[in-house]
C-alpha cells in the first residue's frame, strides 16, 4: 500500500502543467485530493483518474485567506504549485510569489499540518535583476521562515505534453521563417520532465531526510538556447532561419508585447534570459530523489509531429 493512500492532500493552484501530473500521480496513489482553483471546472476534469469522491475542486482565489484556509485546514499534506509568468491586474509577483508562500507556511502550521511542499523555480535568487526571480527566492525564505520543514523544489525549464516552452516554439515554426535567438541564444538551459518534476514531489513526501531540504530539478543534459531551437527544428521537420536577436534589440518587442494578456516575451523574461538556468553541481537533486532524469529527446519528438508538415502521420523527411 502507498504512503499517500487515505491522506488528504490539498494542492494550491493544482489545474496548471504540472498539477495535472501531479494530480494523476496523487490519485493513482490512492491519496484524497483537493485542489483550489480559480476555475474550478478545469480541476472536475481530473476526476476521471480516481474513484468517486476522490477529488474535490474548490473554486476560490488564493489570495483570500478565507478560500485558502478551507482547503489547508483538512490537509495532512499541501502542495503549493501557484507561479505565473507574467502579472495581470492583482495577479502580481510580490502577492502570489513571495507573500503567498509564507502564508501558506503560516496557516500550515497553525492548522497542524504534518508536510509542505513548494515548487519554485531554478534561478530564484534574491539578487537578481528579474522580479520574477527575485520573488520567486522571497516566497521560498519566508516560506522556510513559517514552515521549517518544508521542501522546495526549484525547477528549471519543465517540458512534457502541453508545455508552454517546446510547443510554443514548434508552433511558432509552422508559420513563421525564423526563429528569434535572444542574445544570441547562448544561455544554458536544463529542461526537466513534468513526470520527473511530479515523482520527485512524492518521493519528497516520503523521506524524512528531504524536510526543509531544497532541490534544484534538472534534466540529464544542458543545452543552449540555440540548440533546442535547433532541436525543435528538427522534430517538427522543418527548416527555419535562426535569427541572433540582441538584448538591446528585443526590448522595444517585449515592452510592447508586455501590454497583451499573455504575453510571449516580457521586459522581465528579457533579465532571466541573460542569466544561466541550470542546477549547481553542489545541489540536492533528482538523483538524490532517487529519480533517472528523462533526456528531451525520449518524450518531446513524439508530441511535436502535430506540427510536423502533413501532421502527426507525415513521414520524416528533415535531417
């Protein structure tokens, strides 16, 4: 028998990428799940992976300490997933990314919680020029502050089915006849799996050794930009111009597709771009989870062929 069945396991913010394979894995271990959501019916979704009763939606915003209390206070566990992007109206960093997390710790510990888990980001750094990072770092000290015990997983870039990073991209490739390198596509990224993200939160919640531990979450290999741009190329089969675009260059495009309600590029993504997101050699990890890092090129070629030329059934021609 799993050591999550019967527990009660609340998830904050539980409908995005990586709540969805958590939520599966959660299920599948027979744990009882509740997930606040602001929509939701995208959570109702889910209940097709567990057994009646199994899985209860809250829709509330995580802002409102009533809405937030109501689904820690039965919780045994709370996963806390809440990230965004970019902001748009009170959906800002400082609120969901920095002062959420520590009011989660709070009211954890108030209502006798036994385990948190937080998912923040790789390059959460409270120096960094981007607010995002800056905060992300906030949220995960203030959290340690309220709640010693917690583990916080930092991920770097997350890929799998439905990720915002590899489709976009490939998506991007079927209509446009470049692809824009930002300052030159020379960062280094570690892209880790969404199913390796979702074990690595299980595996947490079963050692005693992992509380208060913090995890850097990567892949097996680190590329460039460029080079998954290439990699991209090659797994919708088409052949694009990669076009080194300077930092000086995109600000103006970022600054402008800034105003959107879901902006592709911001001023903020600009400032973790010039920045490395990888994991320290130093760092605790999936290896440490006792967890085989899943390499890109094993899972993403498969859910890219829909933006293949001719479809997912097209045979390949691009080499």
């Amino acid at each position: 028998m799993s050591y999550l069945s019967g527990k009660t396991v609340s998830l904050i913010g539980g409908t995005g990428f990586v709540g969805r394979a958590l939520t599966e894995k959660l299920l599948n271990a027979g744990a009882r799940v509740i997930i606040l959501a602001r929509n939701a019916e995208r959570a109702k979704r889910l209940k097709t992976g567990g057994a009646i009763g199994q899985l209860t939606a809250v829709a509330g915003d995580a802002q409102d300490d009533t809405n937030l209390l109501s689904v820690i206070s039965p919780a045994e566990i709370v996963i806390n997933l809440v990230g965004i992007l970019a902001p748009s109206g009170q959906q800002t960093f400082p609120a969901l990314q920095a002062e959420l997390p520590a009011r989660i710790g709070r009211m954890a510990k108030e209502t006798g919680c036994h385990q948190v888990v937080h998912v923040s980001a790789l390059g959460a750094k409270l120096k960094s020029q981007s607010t995002y990072a800056r905060t992300k770092a906030e949220g995960d000290r203030s959290l340690l502050r309220q709640f010693p015990d917690a583990v916080i997983m930092q991920p770097s870039i997350i890929f799998g089915p439905g990720d915002n990073f590899f489709n976009r991209f490939g998506q991007m490739a079927m209509f446009s006849p470049a692809l824009p390198l930002i300052g030159g596509g020379a960062s280094l990224m570690q892209p880790v799996y969404v199913g390796d993200v979702a074990d690595a939160v299980l595996a947490a919640l079963n050692m005693e050794e992992a509380k208060g531990k913090i995890y850097q979450l990567g892949g097996p290999q680190t590329y460039s930009f460029a080079e998954l741009m290439r990699f991209t190329l090659k797994c919708v089969g088409r052949r694009r111009l990669l076009v080194p675009v300077p930092f000086s260059v995109a600000r103006l495009p970022a600054a402008l597709f800034s105003l959107l309600p879901n902006p592709p590029l911001t001023l903020d993504q600009l400032k973790l771009l010039k920045a490395d997101n990888v994991c320290q050699k130093s760092a605790l990890g999936l290896n440490e989870l006792g967890i085989m890092p899943t390499a890109i090129e094993s899972v993403v070629p498969d859910y890219l062929m829909q933006f293949r030329p001719g479809g997912r059934f097209a045979p390949n021609s691009f080499s």
